[in-house]
C-alpha cells in the first residue's frame, strides 16, 4: 500500500465533491418530488428498462445495502415512478418497471445532470474526461474486489462499543 501524506489524501476530495454532488442534485430534483438519490437511480432504470432490472441489480450497481434498496424503491413506488412486476420465469423476483411519470421525471432529471456534469467538467479535455472515467472504473473495481477487507477494516473497533 502506498503512503500517502495527509494533503494528498483523494478521501477529502472524493467526499467534497460528494456532498456538492448530492447537494445539487438533491435541490433540482426536489421540484420533481424525488431525491437526488432516487434520481440516478431513476435515471438507471430508464436506461436499463429492456433488461427489465431487479432490487438486487440495484444493490450490487449502487454498493447498497437490501433495506436501503427496499426502502428507496418503496418511497418510488409510493409517488408513482415505478411499479413492481413478478418476474415470469422466477416467481421470487420482483422486477421494477419505470412509469410514465417516472419517464417524464428522468427526461428532466437528464437535461440536469447533464449541466452539473457540464459544469465540473467545463475545462477538462476529451483525453482527460477518458482519463477520469477509467480512473474512477479502476477505483470501483478496487472497492468491488477488496470489500471484504475494507468492511473488516470498518469493524475492526466495533467490540469496544458501549
């Protein structure tokens, strides 16, 4: 593993632009009556409807957890952005089907995710924009394959809790 000193630590960085991230999309999308959240996932399902997703498909794509899931897709289903289907090859799967008003939503909900990716990307170039991209796909694979380990690392003072 690499040392690294403090002011060269992604973490800070990764966590800024996190917030601002969830901060905007949070504040455009709530005209809509959706969290920022529920709009990339929206977002996902809208461009994965043909393959008709799953809660499961949403867990492992998003790194989250079955009550997230489940609570997230209820609050959808409840405002009416999708809707729930039995799967008719495995009657244990519930496949989610995007709405009308979940269409409609994402169609905004694209033009601005669009501009926020505009704006924090505005001087990068091409090469670079690739360059970003692969980088974080390598990070992701990093999380994917080391989850195990970063979750005991998480756990490793849990036993001195009150």
């Amino acid at each position: 593993m690499k040392e690294i000193e403090a002011p060269e630590r992604i973490g800070p960085k990764l966590k800024f632009i996190l917030n601002s991230f969830r901060r905007i999309t949070n504040k455009s999308t709530a005209e809509l009556g959706i969290t920022g959240t529920q709009s990339i996932i929206l977002n996902y399902l809208a461009r994965n409807a043909q393959s008709r997703p799953c809660q499961h498909d949403l867990e492992i794509k998003f790194n989250i957890k079955h009550p997230t899931a489940t609570g997230i897709l209820k609050r959808m289903a409840d405002r009416g952005f999708v809707e729930f289907t039995q799967d008719q090859y495995d009657r244990r799967l519930k496949r989610i089907v995007i709405t009308q008003k979940g269409m409609a939503a994402t169609e905004q909900i694209k033009l601005k995710f669009d501009r926020l990716e505009s704006f924090i990307t505005d001087d990068f170039t091409d090469e670079e924009l690739r360059q970003l991209h692969a980088l974080l796909d390598k990070m992701i694979a990093n999380v994917r394959s080391q989850k195990d380990a970063m979750e005991a690392l998480l756990n490793e003072g849990d036993s001195h809790k009150c």
